[in-house]
C-alpha cells in the first residue's frame, strides 16, 4: 500500500467536512466563497491523487 494514500483520504474527508461546515460558520459573503473554493479545490486534488493511485482492476 501507497503511504501516500491515507493522507489523500484524510484530506478529502476533512475537505468535504469543511466545505459542509463553512455555510453554518462564515456569514455569506467573499470570504464564505473563497474558503468554499479553498476547500472545493483540495478535495478535488486529493480525489485526483486518490485516482492515480489506484491499483491495477483484475478482469
């Protein structure tokens, strides 16, 4: 197993927690949506690592 992998699954976990709590957090306003990015960005960066990483399908 990738050590790497248990790194890009905490930060895709705690990037979707965080991107769910900044809407009962921060008022709406351009912080609410530049942390909403922030945080929308790394999930789909470590959803990308994750998918790199994945292992060879058996057919």
């Amino acid at each position: 197993m990738n050590p790497v992998k248990p790194l890009f699954w905490f930060v895709l976990l705690a990037g979707i927690v965080a991107n769910g709590s900044l809407n009962f957090l921060v008022e709406q306003s351009g912080l609410n949506i530049a942390l909403s990015v922030v945080s929308g960005v790394v999930v789909l960066v470590s959803a990308a690592g994750l998918w790199m990483l994945r292992g060879p399908r058996e057919s």
